[in-house]
C-alpha cells in the first residue's frame, strides 16, 4: 500500500508540474519549507515523556488549538505539544500564536517523509485537527506505536460522498484511527458509515466555540478599535473572510447605506494575504482613502471628512475585529466554490451576522442559527445592500439577532474538555500497551 501511494502521489505530482513551478516562480507559492516536508525534517524532540503531536492544515484549524494547548497546559504541564501545519500562513500564525511550542511543516504523504518524521518526533498521539486522512502519516504513527485521533473531526455531505467512493481502499486507514471526536451527531454518524467502528467515535461538540471571545471589550478589540481610528460612535460594518468579487459587493452595500447613515465605518478582511495588495489598490481606484492596518495606528477622521476604508492586512487579527462589528458579513459565501467561513466568531461578539447562499462546509451551524433567527441569509449583492440598510434602520432588531447568535454561542462551550478527556485515554492507552 504505502509503494502504489507513493506512486500515485508522484503521478499527481508529475501532471501538476507545470501549474505549480509556474506559480513557485511567480509569487513564491509552494517554495517554503519544500525540503522539510519532501524529506521529513520535522525537529527532532528531545524529551521523553508524554507527546501530542497537533497537525492542523492552516490557519483555522492553528487558531482553534488555542482553548486546547491553553487547557491542556492547565491539566498536564509535564506532557509536550507540538504542531505541525501545511502552509507558510499557517507555520506563521502557529509560531506568533505559540512561541513556546515546537510547530514545523508537516512531511507530505510520501512513506519515507512520514516515517522520518515520526522517529524524529516521537508522538504518545497523532491529532489531526478536523479532517486530514493522510493514509502514510497514520499507518507511520501507528508502526511507532502512537495512538491516532481526529477531533474536532468534521465529515460534511459531500467529503463524506467523496470518501464513499473510496472506502474500500480507505478501509486500512480508518481502521487504524483510535478515536473521532466529532463535532456534531451527523459528522460522527458519517465516519461510522465509512467504516470506522462505532465504539471509536464520540461527540465532543465543536473546539471552536471555546476559543470564540465573546466580550466586546476585551484588550485586543480595544487596541484596534484605537490604532484603526474608530470611535465610539460609529457604526461598524465588518467583511471579513472575503474572497474576489465578495469586496465589491460590501462597498457597493456599505456606500449606499452611508447616504442616510454617515457615521457608518467599511472594514475588509480579505481571507488571503495573497490579495491584500490588490484589494488596497482596487480600493485607491474606486477613489476610497484607505487605512492599512500594517501601516500602524491611524487617527479618526474629521467629522466633516470622508471616512477612510479599513483594510485589515495583517495575519491572525480577524477574531478581534469582529468584535468591532455591529454588522458582520462573513466571506467566502456570496459566490460558489468556497463553501462559506466560520460564522461563529461574529456570532459569539453579538454582531447581527449575514452570509451568502454558498456555506457547504458549516450547513448545520447554519441551519442552528437560522432556526434561532440568530443570523441572515443572503442571495447576492443587491441582498446584502439591502439587509445593511435594515440593520441599521432597525438597531433594536439587529441587536435582538445578535444577542440570539451570541446566546447560541454560549450554550456550545465544554468542547475542549470532552476532546482532552478522549486524548487522556488515548495516552493511558499507549502506556498500558507499552507496559504489557
């Protein structure tokens, strides 16, 4: 199994060549950290206790470690921690998040990389954070006697379609995973249709309610609220997560409503670093002032200016910002192909929170908040500008939204401690074996 891998995966390869040597020499992109995972260079830990090894893809699934690493401090100091992530985002955000901790870049699913990687890391447990069914990574831990989990583990309709397809040759790998914790009852139900067997699978609910700040003036919020040059009395409407095409629409919504309500405030957060210059020039063309977030504090505007647009260019900030918002429109969902972002974080703040028709990947978080009236669905741009306008004609409505979103959000928490419980018994596991 691990050769026709290897070759299939050196065939993907060999067909992608020309796409990705092209965008290496371009911008740069696949270059980073190239040998380390081709190779497995992961470091090599020197202790020789307890190990959870974290590999979370990128710069979501990095920040929802936080309420785990942070609780996983309190309960066992004496047990290591290390993270491993994909891309050059995500290792950024890991070392600014977790300056403490070992994070490096995960070795690509080739046999030789995997099995590096593990002898040099020597992990008690393998956590793959959400779902990363690296058939190489988990047949190498379970040779070097680590105990394999996903948690937080997620199984939307569609991967879960995709991965059926598979299931016979899926078989070996499912079976070798110790545990799912699953987010929800459907995503846990998925993972046993595959074939992983029933006792393994728990539902913990979801780490990422845990890590969402709730209060509106906490330090960080504050900061910004100061540099960005925002003011008490300005209304905010936040874009944020938003892919091309989606920050055209925010400012078309965002200039019509500031005709009758001017002390209204535009802040984009595109979702990739990639495009935060083409952002803040398309902006400049549209005839916007423009306050970079990277270009340090910026003073409010005179009253009787015209308000600057807040572009947020910076990594690893998002989750303060939406506590800025009185609106929230979160990206990645106004056009297909992207299956929408997380809407929790604006949610958990109270912001009255709208987000398009294209949300795939968090259908039953939507589902749950718009069975709350919680939250807002909106076909297109002309909706969006419409549903602006509401909000703030209608504060009282807006507000009674949002405290139904921030409600729901609270009633979530506890998810990092049923997943810590599921990996405290996968270390007693490997110890007992060990011992036997």
């Amino acid at each position: 199994m691990p050769l026709v891998l290897n070759l299939i995966y050196v065939a993907t390869l060999i067909v992608l060549s020309p796409v990705i040597a092209f965008r290496m020499v371009r911008s740069g992109k696949y270059r980073d950290g190239l040998w380390e995972k081709f190779s497995g260079d992961a470091p090599n830990r020197m202790g020789e206790g307890p190990c959870l090894w974290f590999h979370a893809v990128s710069v979501g699934e990095v920040l929802l470690l936080r309420p785990l690493v942070r609780e996983m401090a309190r309960r066992r100091p004496n047990w290591e921690i290390v993270i491993s992530t994909t891309t050059p985002t995500g290792l950024a955000v890991a070392r600014r998040t977790f300056p403490e901790l070992i994070t490096f870049y995960a070795p690509f699913d080739f046999s030789w990389a995997t099995r590096r990687a593990m002898a040099r890391v020597r992990p008690t447990v393998l956590a793959l954070v959400e779902l990363e069914l690296w058939p190489n990574l988990i047949r190498a831990a379970k040779r070097s006697g680590a105990n394999v989990a996903v948690i937080n583990a997620r199984l939307s309709e569609r991967s879960h379609r995709g991965y059926r397809r598979i299931r016979g040759p899926l078989g070996p790998t499912l079976h070798r995973i110790d545990a799912v914790a699953a987010q929800d009852e459907d995503y846990a139900r998925r993972f046993v249709d595959l074939g992983v067997p029933v006792d393994r699978v728990s539902v913990t609910g979801s780490v990422k309610f845990d890590g969402l700040e709730s209060d509106r003036n906490n330090a960080k919020t504050r900061k910004l609220r100061t540099e960005l040059g925002l003011t008490a009395a300005d209304l905010i409407f936040v874009a944020g997560s938003t892919m091309d095409g989606e920050e055209e629409a925010a400012l078309a919504a965002y200039r019509a409503a500031r005709r009758d309500h001017p002390r209204l405030r535009l802040v984009l957060v595109p979702r990739h670093a990639e495009r935060f210059e083409a952002v803040a020039r398309w902006l400049e063309s549209e005839g916007e002032t423009v306050v970079r977030r990277s270009e340090g504090p910026a003073s409010p505007p005179p009253p009787s200016g015209s308000a600057p647009v807040v572009l947020i260019d910076t990594l690893g900030e998002l989750g303060a910002v939406w506590g800025l918002a009185d609106v929230a429109f979160v990206g990645g969902s106004l056009l297909p192909g992207r299956g929408g972002q997380n809407m929790m974080e604006p949610a958990a703040y109270g912001a009255s929170v709208m987000f398009g028709p294209h949300t795939a990947n968090f259908r039953e978080t939507v589902a749950q908040l718009l069975a709350r009236d919680a939250a807002r669905r909106v076909a297109g741009a002309g909706e969006l500008a419409a549903r602006l306008r509401e909000d703030l004609d209608e504060p009282e409505k807006a507000a009674a939204r949002g405290e139904a979103g921030r409600r729901f959000v609270l009633a979530q928490h506890g998810a990092s401690g049923r997943t810590l419980h599921e990996l405290d018994r996968l270390v007693e596991s490997s110890h007992a074996q060990k011992s036997a």
